[in-house]
C-alpha cells in the first residue's frame, strides 16, 4: 500500500493494533483502520456510493462532472489520461460498449480509507470489484487511490489510479 506507513506515522489515522502483523499463513495483514476525521471519511464514502451509483446506471454525465479540469488518470489496462476533456469521450465510449451487459462495479465493504491532505483535500485508498451478465461472479478486488480536491463547486476527483495487484 503506498504511503500508509507515512500516513500511520503522521497521526491521520488511528490504528487498533500495531501496523503490520504476520498471519500464520506468513502473509502481511493490514491493522483496522480507524478515520481521524470521521465527516470527512463519511462525505468521501457517500460521493464514493454515489459516483459508483452512477457508474452502475451508466450516467457518464454524473461521473465526469466530478473531476477536476486537469485530472489525471493512470490505470493498469487503458494507461493514462490527462484531462476532463480526454477524460469524458472516454467514460462515454466505455458505457456504449458495456450497455447490454448490465456491468456493476463497487468498493469492496471495509476497504475504503479516507486521509485529509490539509489545504487541498482528502486521499482515499479502497478496493473495487466488478461483475456483468456474461461473469456473475465478483472479480478479483483491483486497487483503486483516488485524489479529491475540495473546489468552490465541491468535492472533485483530481487523481485517480486504479491496478490489480
């Protein structure tokens, strides 16, 4: 996970139990983690729900109406993308393609951890899964970090990045 242990050791989050633990089975295992600012958690996971909301209704509309006009996109399949501009036919295209598969997508429960970034916004580190009419069964989670920017208009998305792992 990149930077968690930065964000541990800055006091943004609390943990229950030290940061690292090894499970019998020798796999590291992350410690619950715990919002430090509980409101900023809750309104990151609402738009969260909500964008997710609209990405299962196929509403590209909504999805590119909160990002930011110079968001950048780095994603493990398609690469890079480096604006709204660029972004938007993108969403929209995508949409067409999957429209008869009834493609739904969502943050894994328990997974989504929110970090404020003082005079810009918040960081948020989460699993996505998806599934569609031709694979009913979840796919592996990918990793999904997304940058939100507090703007005038609201929360927006700056940067996302999204890989399996």
């Amino acid at each position: 996970m990149i930077g968690i242990s930065i964000f541990n050791s800055c006091n943004h989050g609390k943990i229950e139990s030290p940061p690292i633990s090894k499970t019998d089975s020798n796999k590291l295992m992350m410690a619950k983690y715990i919002p430090a600012n509980q409101n900023l958690y809750d309104t990151i996971n609402f738009l969260d729900k909500f964008l997710w909301e609209a990405y299962n209704k196929g509403n590209d509309s909504i999805i590119v109406s909160y990002v930011t006009e110079d968001f950048k996109l780095f994603h493990d399949e398609i690469g890079t993308v480096f604006s709204k501009k660029k972004f938007a036919p993108l969403v929209s295209n995508y949409f067409k393609k999957i429209k008869n598969l009834n493609f739904k997508g969502e943050t894994v429960d328990g997974t989504n951890e929110v970090y404020e970034i003082p005079n810009y916004g918040a960081i948020q580190f989460s699993y996505q899964r998806f599934r569609d009419n031709e694979n009913p069964e979840w796919t592996a989670p990918a990793r999904m970090i997304t940058v939100w920017k507090k703007t005038s208009e609201g929360w927006r998305q700056s940067q996302q990045f999204s890989f399996h792992e």
